[in-house]
C-alpha cells in the first residue's frame, strides 16, 4: 500500500536480511523476500551511497565503518563453503562516515569512526541481492548495547539532513526474530501471536491518523504490544527500524508483507 511520496528527499528503508547468507545460496523459503528487494530498488533511483544500520553490531556508542575497503564479515557458523565465499567488494565512503560522526555530535550524541571493521552479513546480504554490482559506496552505523529504542530514534533524528543527499539509509533487521519458533514445529498459539505483533506493527508504522508524538511513545513502548517479546525474545532485529522511523519522522508510505520461514514478516518504506 502507498501512503504518501516525497520526492525531495531519499528514501528510508527497513528490509528483512533473512537467515544468515541462505538468500543467497538459493533456498526457496526466502524467495519471497529475495522478490520484494528486488522490487523495492524498482521505486526509486539509485543512490549515491548507502547506509546500513544492521542488527549483527553493537556497541557502546555509534559507530560508523569509515574504512575505504571494508572487508566481508561472514558472521554466521554451520553453513556451506560457498557460505564463505560469497563477495560483495562494495567500497566504503570516509567522507560520508565523518559527515555521519559529525551530524550526530552535533546532535550531542557520542559516537566513535572505526576503520578497520568490515560489513557484516546483514550487511551484504541484502545489498547482494538489491544491487549485485557491488557499485555503490557504503557506510555501515552500528546498534547500541543498551538497546534503548529511544535512544535509537534519537540516533535517526540526527541523521535526517542525509536524507536530502541521495543517500539510501536501510535498517536492516527482521520484523520477527524468534530462532526457536523459526526452528519448531508452528502452533496455532505462536500463529496467532506473530499476526498479532505484525498487525500492531503495521498500524503503528503506517496509520496517517497516527500523531508523531503518540507513534514515537507507541513504538518506544514496543514490548507492550501484542506479541512482542514471543516475535522478540532479544530486539536487535527490531530496532533498525527505530533508527529508521527517527530518519523519517513520519508514516511508511509503502508496507510489504511476506512469508520468510514460515512467518509472517514485514518490510516499511520511506520515501
């Protein structure tokens, strides 16, 4: 569904990366989110640069990949050679990183350039499938240990002015992250309470009626919606999309649904 269009401005992206690099070796449970990002790179034009706040980093401030060559990260254990394999040589941005550090301490948020960490696979997973040519420079921001959904939509907030820089800023994530349920037989109870958590999140990312004051509160009290914790055990998968509503500061004018695994999964932009 389309709710609004701002052409002015870049778009703002939370995606699903799926089970560690299994889109990309084909597997037919992730078809249908392989599908919707390659349609999604078909509603705006190609960017300049991207930036990724992905779910596989975490630190105690934000911190931002301002390396010229960042290396792959295969942070994920068990899978096939190939797994290890896999390359993506998209070069990094220093110039963008240190605009990034510099809008965030201008914001009085604490944050820290690092320029020797690479792009983790919730990075190049997604970026993969949506731009194979690798042709796009990029920035990765990392997640804070405190997990304080807040404190990342404030992190959005300062980062809004790359918006109007032809700068394609995903969250990166997984709208449900229950690896036991991925993994378990599926019950009529956990059905239930994933369609629940997903109609609550819909609502709360896309309803127009929805004021800003009273979406921020709603998506800073996450946990108190219906089936929060049974689709989050852990929220790092959720909270890309903080970052990203903090950017936007406004509705998701485009929801996509889809089944990743057996569940039920959702994907939000804005633009």
């Amino acid at each position: 569904m389309t709710i609004c269009s701002n052409a002015s401005l870049a778009p703002v992206l939370y995606l699903p990366h799926g089970g560690g690099p299994l889109p990309l070796l084909g597997d037919p449970a992730h078809q249908e989110m392989i599908s919707c990002l390659q349609h999604v790179v078909t509603l705006f034009e190609k960017p300049s640069a991207i930036v990724v706040i992905s779910a596989h980093w975490e630190a105690d401030r934000p911190t931002i990949t301002s390396g010229s060559q960042p290396a792959l990260i295969y942070d994920y254990y068990g899978f096939p050679k190939e797994s290890y394999d896999i390359q993506y040589p998209a070069a990094g941005e220093p110039e963008l990183a240190r605009n990034i550090f510099d809008l965030l301490k201008r914001a009085g948020i604490d944050a820290a350039l690092d320029g020797v960490r690479g792009f983790d696979h919730g990075m190049f997973v997604p970026l993969k499938i949506m731009y194979p040519d690798a042709d796009i420079p990029s920035v990765q921001i990392s997640l804070l240990h405190t997990l304080d959904p807040l404190q990342h939509i404030q992190i959005g907030k300062a980062l809004a002015a790359l918006r109007a820089q032809n700068v394609l800023i995903i969250g990166s994530g997984l709208s449900f992250h229950n690896l036991k349920a991925f993994f378990s037989t599926s019950t009529d109870q956990g059905k239930g309470l994933n369609a629940s958590f997903e109609r609550w999140l819909m609502q709360t990312c896309s309803d127009r009626e929805i004021d800003e004051v009273a979406r921020t509160y709603a998506l800073s009290h996450w946990e108190d919606a219906p089936g929060a914790r049974y689709c989050h055990p852990r929220e790092e998968h959720l909270l890309p999309l903080h970052v990203c509503y903090g950017l936007a500061q406004a509705p998701a004018g485009d929801v996509f649904t889809m089944d990743l695994m057996g569940k039920s999964i959702s994907c939000y932009l804005w633009r």
